[in-house]
C-alpha cells in the first residue's frame, strides 16, 4: 500500500497504478476513509456525540410533565462523586410514552430487571431499553454539580434539560462511541457509492475518441486520488480547524473526482520525445 500512497502524488503516476492488484487498494481505501472521516469523527468526540444518539432521557424530556422539577427533593444533588439525597428513601416518576411506560428511579431500594427506565443509584445510573438491555453509567462523566434544591428555582423548561442532560451526560461513553461508529459507517457506505460512480462515468471519457480505462482500471484510480484530499482533511483537523471539519469533508468529496478525471488527461498523455 505505501507504493499507492507514494504514487498518488502525481497524475501520470496515479495513472500507472491502474495495473496494480485491485485487493491492494480495497484495504488501501477503507484506510483512506478512516483518515478522511478524522475530522468529524474528531468533532464528534469533542461535543459528546451526536445530540440524537446521546439522549437516553429523550422519552422523558417529551412525555413526563415539567411539576416534576417541583417534587424532586430538595436534599438532593448530582455531582462526579455520584449521587445523594436526603431524605434517604426511593423517589419514582412514571409517564406514558408511545412505547408504553417510562419509569425514573431516583435512588432505588431494590434491584430488578426494568424495561424503559433509567435508575440513579448512588454510585451509578442504569439505562434499560425495551427489551430489557441496560448499560451502566457513570457520574465520573459529569462537568459539574447540580443541585435540586436550585433546580426548583429556576425557569422550568430550562430545570428539566439541565436535570436530564446531567443523566445523559453519565452515558456518554455509549452515545460517543455509537456516534462515531455511525459517521464512520456513513462515511463508509457514501465513498464506496463514489468510487463506483465515478468507475463508471469514467467510462464515457474518451480521448481521441477511445475509451482509455476500463472498471477495475477507474476503481484504482478513483481510489488513489482520494490520498490528497484526506491529508488535507486530517492535517486540518490536527490544526483544530473545528468549524471547518464539516466543510473537509466536503472538500474531500469535491477534490476526488477532480483529481481522478485529471489523471485520465494528463497520465493517459504519452511523454512527447525531445528532437536533438
């Protein structure tokens, strides 16, 4: 893979590396695709994940009425050392969802197997999903404390999203990673989709009116002028360019097929013979 990478620098060597085995550049893209989706995937680590996947209270914050801020107690709080509250007893809050009930549990007093709630022990949350899967949560992952007894005095709407994104805020290690996985998957699926396009509208190009590549002899070439735009898209990130990560990932999808229906024309051009 490093001869792909040190030829696809230059038209006419990109172009001489539509000979090479088609297998040597399957994996030499799906590494390209992890160094052009860095960026974003970068962003994406840095802000938690994507909003959508990182709501695990989304059910909550739609359907359970907003008094609830008013009878949580006021002796409790969350904060990266965990969880407290007086009076020491368990507090639940039930609401009706498409899904069926909901259910939050503040300080439970007995274990058991849940569908479509979310605990708060002490020194750990738990998220049950509708088959009854759960994942642990940890407060380690909280920025900073939050106090119930200032939640009641606060505008409601403005209570429960701070209450609710400091429980999700103990997920975040799952929302990240299936955040990440789903961009670079995407990423994954809307490359091969160009690379295959490009192929075959490579295909229609003619020079002096006969086809010059065929399928396989394209895929390698589209293949291989994605080496600079991802570069670009990496170095980029590495600058912490944040709010031009999204728009490297345009431009990586903008330079490939420039660079690949160049290299026809320029590596397809036979070096002109110097008359001594």
């Amino acid at each position: 893979m490093f001869k792909i990478f040190r030829k696809s620098f230059r038209f006419r060597d990109i172009f001489s590396l539509k000979d090479e085995s088609l297998g040597k550049f399957i994996l030499y893209f799906l590494m390209m695709i992890l160094v052009a989706s860095f960026p974003l995937n970068y962003q994406i680590f840095r802000s938690d994940g994507f909003d959508g996947l990182t709501r695990f209270t989304q059910y909550l914050r739609n359907h359970l009425e907003l008094e609830f801020i008013d009878s949580l107690p006021s002796g409790g709080s969350l904060s990266p050392n965990g969880f407290s509250v007086f009076p020491d007893k368990e507090y639940r809050y039930v609401t009706e969802t498409e899904q069926g009930e909901f259910i939050l549990v503040l300080n439970p007093k007995e274990e058991g197997e849940l569908r479509n709630a979310i605990l708060l022990y002490k020194d750990r949350t738990v998220f049950y999903d509708s088959d009854g899967n759960h994942i642990v949560g940890s407060y380690g992952r909280l920025d900073k404390g939050l106090d119930f007894g200032d939640l009641k005095s606060m505008d409601r709407v403005e209570a429960r999203d701070l209450f609710f994104s400091a429980i999700d805020s103990t997920f975040n290690k799952y929302g990240v990673f299936y955040s990440l996985a789903v961009n670079t998957g995407l990423q994954y699926l809307m490359n091969a989709l160009l690379v295959l396009v490009l192929a075959l509208l490579m295909l229609l190009v003619k020079i002096n009116y006969e086809r010059i590549t065929g399928f396989s002899e394209n895929l390698k070439i589209v293949i291989a002028s994605m080496t600079i735009p991802s570069i670009l898209s990496f170095v980029a990130a590495l600058l912490h360019y944040k709010a031009l990560n999204t728009f490297f990932v345009v431009i990586f999808q903008f330079l490939t097929p420039i660079i690949a229906v160049l290299t026809l024309y320029k590596g397809s051009k036979k070096p002109q013979k110097k008359i001594l």
